[in-house]
C-alpha cells in the first residue's frame, strides 16, 4: 500500500498541479464525449491508451467487456445503469466497446465446470458471452492460438449488437447522434483494432490512414 500513498502524494504535487485549472472546472461536472464499455483486467487502462485527460471518458468497465441485453427489471444492473445514464443524461457522442488480447473473461468460456464452482456469480456473467463460443466453435477449426483472438473479436461485435438492444441507443444511432465503435488492444504491442462495419474487419489504427 506504501506504493500507492506515494503515488497520491506524487498525483497531488505533480500531475494536479500541471493541470489544476482543469480539475478545478471538472469539480463542478462533466461533460465527455465518450462512453468507453472496457475489460476490468488491470492491464487495459482507457485514458493511458487513448491519450485522454479526465473528464472526456465516461467509463464502465466489467469482466469481458459484457454488454447485457437490455430488459426492463427491478434488478440492480450496474452496466445497464450506466449505459443509460452516459448517453440518456451526459448525452456522450461516442461509445466505444473495447476487447483485448489474452483475455481472461474470454478465456474462462472454456475453463471446466470445476473450476469455477468457487465463483458461481463469475460463471453466471460468463453466460453473456457463451454464445460467441459456440459461434467461434463452429468455424476456428480447433486451433487454441486463432480460436482466442476470434473470441475475443467477435465478442466485442456481438457486445456492439447487443447495444442496439437498447431504445435510446439504437434511436439515437440511427438519428446520427451517436457514433458506435468496437476496438481490439493488442496489449503486447500497443496496437489499437478499430472494426471496419463495412468490410467487416478490425484494421489497425494508424496515422497512415
């Protein structure tokens, strides 16, 4: 914890200070422009990768990068919630799904029965994407290597889909105020897949294009 302290300490008298007009006027609201639906693996860090200050991100991070369907319930629906509080009260312009390499939330679609027993609430939230599985079941060929990056692929289109599940998504996105993106991190290298909804690929972000 000692690491930590020191690094409040170190947020306090360096980055703050760099940029106190900016908290300043964020202590007051928010305002972003982007919904960023993310993995809460702790390697994928949103305003590191995308280069953003506070404030312009509205984050909701979950295992897998889930997005539930949506439904009318009396249940406590933290992503839901937070979908609907992002674009239906901050009104963001963006939303971005983003999946990753080598995760784990994708991974565990395969893990035996066993090994998660300890973690009934886990498996429960692993039935949101089980669907992909089977999908990428019947077209990897078995190959454990292609078979991960197609999960993990295909999961944050399927997640894409699912948005349009809800009203106020699909009625804003098909009246052009909102804009939906899928990416693929490649943690290992740096690089950033945007899906291209037309040729119906990621392809690399690059200032090249």
């Amino acid at each position: 914890m000692k690491r930590l302290f020191d690094g409040v300490i170190k947020f306090r008298s360096e980055d703050y200070e760099e940029r106190k007009e900016l908290f300043e006027e964020l202590g007051t609201g928010q305002k972003p422009h982007t919904l960023f639906i993310g993995c809460s693996d702790s390697r994928v860090v949103p305003n590191l990768v995308t280069k953003t200050l506070p404030g312009e991100l509205f984050v909701v991070r979950n295992i897998a990068n889930f997005v539930p369907p949506y439904r009318a319930t009396g249940e406590y629906v933290s992503t839901t919630a937070a979908i609907e509080y992002a674009v239906n009260v901050l009104n963001v312009e963006n939303i971005i799904v983003c999946g990753h390499s080598n995760c784990g939330g994708c991974a565990a679609l395969y893990a035996e029965p066993e090994t998660l027993k300890d973690v009934p609430r886990v498996n429960r939230w692993l039935d949101l994407g089980r669907d992909v599985m089977k999908q990428v079941d019947e077209i990897s060929g078995g190959d454990e290597t292609e078979r991960e990056w197609m999960v993990e692929q295909m999961n944050v289109t399927e997640q894409m889909k699912r948005l349009y599940t809800y009203p106020f998504v699909k009625e804003r996105h098909e009246a052009g105020k909102i804009a939906i993106y899928g990416w693929y991190y490649v943690i290992p290298t740096g690089e950033v897949f945007n899906y291209n909804f037309d040729s119906g690929y990621f392809e690399l972000i690059d200032s090249e294009k």
